[in-house]
C-alpha cells in the first residue's frame, strides 16, 4: 500500500502553469482526482492496520497464552521469549486502542440516504494521566479475556481427554460472543458488523465517550455489562470443574492419573 502511494504521488505530473497561464478546470479536476485517491488509500491502510492490531494480534496473544498454560514441551529459555511475546502483543494491543482516544481521529461513519456517509464520532483527546490509566485498562481487558478462554478451555480438555469437541471451546466461546453482541446492535442503528470479530475480545470503540454511545459494535455501557456477565461465567465454571475445586469434578482418567503415585507406593511398598 505504501508503494501504491508514492507511485500514485509520483505518477501525476504537476500541470505546466505560467505567470500569464492560471490553473485551468482540467488541473483542478485532476488535483481532486489524486488526492480522492489518496484519502481512499489512507482509508484502506488504517483498515489494514486496525485489523492487525485489533484481531491478528489477539489471535496469536491467545496461541501463545495457551501454549503457557497448556504447559507443552519447550526448550531452555523459550518460556522467557514466550511470555515476553505474549507481554509484548498485550501492549501493542492496548496502545492500539488507547490511540481511538487521540483528538481528530475519525472513529465510525454513519451512511446517509442521498448517498455518502456521515462522520459522527471523533476523539475526544485524552490527558497523559488519562493515556496512562486507559492503556492499564485495556491491558487488563485483554489479559482477563484470553487467560479466562484459555483456562476454560484447558479444564475442559482435562475434564474429557478423549474428547475432540473441548479443542474448539475457544472458537465456539468466541463464536457466541460476537453473535450475541451482533444481534444485541441490530436493536439500534448504525450498524457497524465490520467490528463483528474484534468485539469479540474486546470493545473496539473510544473510552472517553459516553457510555450509551454507540461507538462500537455495541455502546460501552452494554457491551461491558455482557462481558462481565461473560467472564464471571467462565470463571464460575472453571472453579466448579477444575481438578480440586469446590466441584471436584474430574473425568475417570483424570481420577487414574491422581491415583497412580499413590498405586505405585503401595506396588514398591510391597
């Protein structure tokens, strides 16, 4: 994309003018013409960029996250790398958030009938100390979102070993929550599914604005309240099923492996 501009910069050669030869109609309508083309370049680059950030970066986050507590064969050292990849995604996630807040920036379009869209909601511009309280928000969003996925998931998988379907509880948890907020934003209008994934971890909208604007898939107000009703269900489950837990629920297997050191005592013993 950053190619496309400067040749689309380069391309057009600047019209031959003269002290008694003004801009004509032709070079007005030319010079509307490219910088239409880059407005739409710029567009298309901030979309790019907002879905690395914004869904891409989770995605790996959570691959990494799970592969800690999966607890899979590493070698020496990589723990190190790994978490500090998995701190490192967290950040640029959150700081790619916390930049919705920045003064100016154009953060959802309303389409008009006659055509066209409207720009409705911009930052608002936030303080350093406002900077610095919302980047630890959005870090704690996202860490409680993808430590509660991967430890649901991994409870349920040690619940059923033999089992494929709790390999797919991370999808299907994600799944559910984008289309329960979909359904939830098609109450009011404007509609904006393009945050259809990214909503699912977490709320792509600005912090700064009130709390029943519709910044997002959702407005903050109810996207929060669903999530923490979501999160306070996960944990609930994985604290009934975990293996020692109030629940005590563990699969056969599982019960087989708890046992064996104490199986294999009484073999020695004897």
């Amino acid at each position: 994309l950053v190619r496309m501009a400067f040749a689309l910069i380069i391309s057009v050669p600047a019209p031959s003018t003269s002290p008694d030869q003004p801009f004509g109609t032709e070079s007005v309508r030319e010079s509307a013409k490219q910088y239409a083309d880059l407005q739409g370049l710029a567009g298309r680059m901030v979309r790019i960029t907002a879905t690395e950030a914004l869904i891409e970066a989770p995605v790996n986050s959570i691959v990494q996250l799970y592969a800690v507590v999966l607890q899979v064969a590493r070698g020496a050292g990589e723990d190190f790398w790994l978490i500090a990849s998995i701190c490192l995604g967290l950040l640029s996630q959150a700081k790619a958030l916390v930049e919705l807040e920045n003064k100016g920036r154009v953060i959802q379009t309303a389409p008009l009938h006659e055509g066209g869209s409207f720009a409705y909601v911009v930052g608002g511009g936030a303080s350093t100390a406002e900077f610095g309280l919302l980047l630890l928000f959005r870090c704690a969003e996202i860490s409680a979102r993808l430590t509660s996925l991967a430890f649901l998931q991994q409870t349920l998988r040690q619940m059923h070993p033999d089992a494929f379907w709790p390999h797919l509880t991370m999808v299907a948890c994600l799944c559910m929550s984008s289309g329960l907020l979909a359904a939830v934003s098609f109450l009011t209008s404007p509609w904006h599914l393009h945050h259809v994934v990214a909503t699912s971890f977490t709320f792509p909208g600005p912090l700064l604005q009130p709390p029943r604007a519709k910044v997002g898939m959702t407005s903050a107000l109810t996207h929060y309240v669903i999530r923490v009703a979501e999160t306070v269900g996960v944990w609930a489950g994985i604290y009934k099923c975990w293996p020692g837990g109030d629940g005590q629920a563990m699969s056969a297997a599982h019960q087989l492996d708890v046992a064996a050191p104490a199986v294999h005592q009484l073999d020695v013993a004897a």
